[in-house]
C-alpha cells in the first residue's frame, strides 16, 4: 500500500522538463564531461556520481577562487539544471561560494524514475560527492532548497549537527499541505518539513514572496516559527513562486546572511534576527542540544529590535562609553544606598535586640532580689 501511495504522491508532486534542457557529451581530447549547449568554462565541473538506489545522477560544481563556503543546491519542480545554469553562475560570482547544483532521479540527465525517496538518496549522494571529490566540510556546507528541493534539504540538514546552514527558499510544510489545509501529518504524506525542521540545528535563512499562489507565504512563515536557530526571514512583498531571485533583495539578503555565518564559530552560533552582526557564541552546544549550559531565548519579534539596534549604532562611540560609564556610576551608586540602607536596618535591629535582652536579663535578676527581700523582712517582724 505505501508503495502504491508513494508512486501516486510523484506523479503529483514531480514535473520534471520533457524534453531536458540539456544534454551531457564527453570532450574526446581531454576526457571532461560537458553541458551542451553551454559553452565550457574552467571553473566549472560536470558529474556523474551513483546513489544508493542504482540510479546514476548528474551535478555541476562552480568553483570561486575566495569560497570559504560551498552551497549544495536543490533545485525546484518542473526545472533542470541546465534551466538553472546561469543562476549557478551568478550565484557563485555574487555570494563569492563554491556551488554544487544536481537534476534528481529523472530529472535532467539523471537516470531513474523521481520519487521522495529518491531525492533523499540523490542528494546524499550530491553531499558525499563534496566531502570525497572536492573536501568540502560538514562545518563549511550550507545547504539551499528551493520549493520541493526543500524536501531533500531538511531531511538531510536534520541528520546533520555540524553544518554551516541552510536556506530555505519557498519551502513547504509537506506535500500534502500544499493542496490541502491539514492539521496533523499523515502516514502518505511526503517530504515532512514541519515534523523534522525542529531537528535542524544550524542557522536557517527562510525566504518566501508574499504573493505566491503555489505554495502559500504561511508554508514559510511556520517553518520559520519551528526553527531552533532562526535568522531574520526574508519575506518578499509581491514576490510569487518562480520570481523571488529578481528582486534585489534576494542576494543582499543572501549575502549578509553568508557573511554572518562565516563570521561565527561553527556549532556555537546563537538565534539571529539581524543580519548586520553576529551574536556572541552559546557556551555549549545550542538548543535542542541538552547538553546546554547557556541559552538565548528565542526573541519574539525580529523587525523592533533590528530598528532599535541600527539606531543604538549610530550614536558616536564616546556618546556610547561615556553613557556606559553614566550608567555604571548610577548603578554603583544605588549599591552603595542599599547596602547602607542594609547596615542601618541591621544596627537597628541589633540596637532593639541589645535593648530588648537588656530588659528581659534585669527584669529577671528582680525576681529573685524581691524575693530575698521579702524573706528579710519576715525574720525581722
């Protein structure tokens, strides 16, 4: 039956480019593997690697001479990579990143039929081919799904703690809530992004238009609310489902978020609601982490405190230290207040205390004086 259900859940959900744009030639003379119609260029390899299920698929991987980082990218329904390529290019040139981009089983290229599953091994495969071929590291990986590329990113991100982040451009809450409005996750759903999303431990950059008419901007937003490690969103204004890379916005954003995460100690990264800085490092490992010694709060609102802050930078530095000093002096001074308030309640206290077993000690000795005097008097009369 859940073989039946998933064969259903890909004709619905998959829609690769028929006929592909694309197709891959060997160079006689030198042995490369090329994208035809795109011309060659030295930084750019074309691949072909197996997956775990025996189907063989097919990646391009763009070099930057002054990548810290590399992007493993997933790319959307009804599209390849040769649709892609260009944007591959750019990205690169922009973000200053290493980009592996790779067609899923029956995407493209790429053999085999696609499925959920699939992806999953295909992406895998993808991952495996960066650490093996190129060296890349788990701490140095940022993953990036775009619509049901989102699938495959958050299941493989959920299995792994160390990497750098990942960017989920208009993502899904699952398959089935892309046609449906459903309140729990069903046995034949697909592509779960909102039972696994809180199992990601890195930073998560969320990016959606708020006109998108294929997958709802709330996709987005709840995904965003499920993070550990949330990052400002970028919630594009009129942006729909297939537009989002031409608003300038998209790679400023983008940009600041990489530099972020770049800046920041890999696996001690805090919650990030600006994209100007980077918070200081947890002390342990961060939330849902349990071994944690000190953790951030999640802040409720991104926007408020961002304003506050750019305005609280503007101030000229001395203006900054000399407050700084204002205000530690006035602390400093109500100390001192309390603590003398403190000495003289303790005085007080002591003083009435002093006093009162003064009293309760004579009142005492009295007793027994009348006492003896009175038997004096007796034996006098």
């Amino acid at each position: 039956m859940g073989g039946v259900t998933s064969s259903m859940a890909a004709k619905l959900a998959f829609f690769p480019p028929n006929p592909p744009s694309y197709k891959v030639i060997k160079d006689n003379p030198t042995g490369l593997l090329l994208m035809d119609p795109f011309p060659h260029r030295e930084n750019v390899d074309v691949l072909k690697f197996p997956t775990r299920r025996g189907n063989e698929i097919v990646a391009v991987y763009v070099r930057h001479p002054m990548a810290t980082s590399t992007v493993l990218y997933s790319h959307g329904n009804a599209t390849d990579i040769g649709q892609m390529y260009e944007l591959f290019i750019e990205l690169s040139i922009h973000l200053r990143v290493n980009l592996m981009g790779y067609d899923y089983s029956g995407y493209g290229q790429s053999s085999g039929k696609p499925s959920e599953h699939n992806t999953y091994a295909d992406i895998e495969a993808a991952y495996k081919c960066l650490e093996e071929r190129y060296g890349a590291k788990q701490e140095n990986i940022i993953l990036y799904g775009q619509s049901v590329g989102s699938g495959p990113t958050v299941d493989l991100a959920a299995r792994l703690p160390q990497l750098r982040a990942i960017v989920l451009h208009s993502p899904i809450l699952s398959g089935l809530r892309v046609m449906y409005s459903v309140k729990r996750s069903y046995w034949f759903d697909i592509y779960k992004n909102i039972d696994k999303i809180p199992l990601v431990k890195c930073p998560v950059l969320v990016i959606h238009g708020t006109c998108d008419e294929v997958v709802d901007c709330s996709h987005g937003k709840q995904l965003w609310l499920l993070c550990q490690e949330k990052y400002e969103p970028l919630w594009l204004k009129g942006g729909n489902h297939c537009n989002l890379e031409l608003f300038p916005e998209y790679v400023r954003h983008l940009n600041k978020f990489i530099s972020t995460v770049e800046k920041a100690p890999p696996c001690k990264l805090s919650s990030r609601k600006s994209t100007d800085c980077v918070e200081r490092p947890r002390r342990s490992v961060e939330y849902p982490r349990h071994s944690v010694d000190y953790c951030e709060l999640p802040r409720k609102s991104t926007d408020k405190r961002e304003k506050s802050r750019k305005s609280t930078d503007r101030r000229p530095e001395k203006l900054r230290v000399n407050e700084y000093k204002l205000n530690n002096s006035d602390k400093l001074e109500k100390f001192r207040i309390s603590v003398d308030q403190i000495e003289r309640s303790r005085r007080s206290v002591e003083y009435h205390h002093e006093k009162s077993s003064r009293r309760s000690v004579d009142h005492q000795l009295e007793k027994p004086r009348r006492s003896v005097d009175w038997l004096d008097r007796i034996r006098a009369g």
